[in-house]
C-alpha cells in the first residue's frame, strides 16, 4: 500500500490491477444498477480520463519492477 499513488475514484483499479499482477485469483460478481431519478454523477469526464492514465502508469510502473521489495 505504500506504493500506490491514487486517491478518489481510481484507488478501486489501481488495488485491482496490483492484485491481478500479484496473480491473486479475481472474481466478478454481478450488480444491477438502477439509473437516477435525481442529481447528478459524481464522476465527470476530467475523473474517467484520470483514471485511465494512472491504469497506463501502472503498467509502466510494473515493467519498472514496481513491485519489488
């Protein structure tokens, strides 16, 4: 955990992504969302974009022997 950089939204795919390095076993399981009938997101376009970048930096940071140590 020392290692991991993201904070918000993106700390989900960032422990995700550093399990499945680790070659821990994953498993999906199904939710329903039902849409809102009132407000709005709390993620906007600025917070999908950021994530992906840092889910590029990962990788990058893996080849680098992120996880050495």
């Amino acid at each position: 955990m020392d290692k991991m950089e993201s904070v918000g939204h993106s700390i989900v795919e960032e422990i995700l992504y550093a399990c499945w390095v680790l070659g821990y076993t994953m498993k999906e399981i199904p939710i329903v969302f039902e849409d809102r009938t009132e407000g709005d997101s709390t993620k906007n376009l600025g917070e999908y974009i950021d994530t992906a970048l840092r889910i590029i930096r990962f990788r990058q940071k893996i080849n680098k022997d992120f996880f050495e140590n």
